[in-house]
C-alpha cells in the first residue's frame, strides 16, 4: 500500500472507532503532540480514545481535509471541523503501511461558557 493510501485508511478509520485507528500503529510508533510523546499502541491509544469521547458526534462529519501533500514516505495535511476545530495539522512518516512517526497540534477554541466570568 501506498503512503497515500495508508493515510486514506487512517482518516477513514475515524468513522469506525479506536479499534480501527490503532491498526495503523505498531509498537515502535510514535506520536508527537503539544502536550507531550506518546509511544507504542499503549501509550497512543488513549490520545484517540479521549479525541473520540471529548468530541461531538457533528465534529467528525465537519472534518475536511484542506490540504494533502505526499512525498515518499511522508505525508502531510491540514484540516478542520468547523466550528469546533478551525485548524489543525498531521504530518505521517508512514513505512510498511504503518504509521512510524505522526505529529498533531491543533487550534481548539475554548467553548463560549468557559470562557465567561
């Protein structure tokens, strides 16, 4: 499989819940966030299962792709999910149809009632 079409099958995944997501990463994967690295399927896992349960069902079907560069085996995007999500960006080293290194930041605005007082 290609790198295009390993990060195809990644997006995707999202529909059909952390199960699917995490058939992209090994072991040796690592995932670099603001917050901090996170390695193998146990430390990787519970950044997408806590995206998924923090997020509204609607924010997924307002997830769109803005920008899609491939070169080898990297891969990079910026998307949205308006409005909960105005930007963010990915970038994939992907290797043997898995993710070897990914990283992920994102612009969340706070929600209107946290902000008051």
């Amino acid at each position: 499989m290609s790198t295009e079409g390993t990060l195809a099958r990644h997006l995707a995944a999202f529909a059909q819940g952390p199960d699917a997501i995490m058939r992209d990463y090994t072991e040796g994967s690592v995932l670099i966030t603001p917050d901090g690295v996170l390695r193998g399927v146990a430390g990787i896992r519970p950044f997408f299962e806590r995206f998924l349960a923090d997020s509204p069902p609607e924010l997924l079907a307002a997830m769109s792709i803005m920008q899609q560069e491939m070169h080898g085996e990297i891969a990079y995007i910026t998307w949205k999910a308006e409005p909960f999500i105005p930007l963010a960006t990915d970038t994939f080293l992907i290797r043997d149809d898995k993710i070897v290194t990914q990283t992920f930041a994102a612009f969340i605005p706070a929600p209107a009632a946290s902000q008051a007082g």
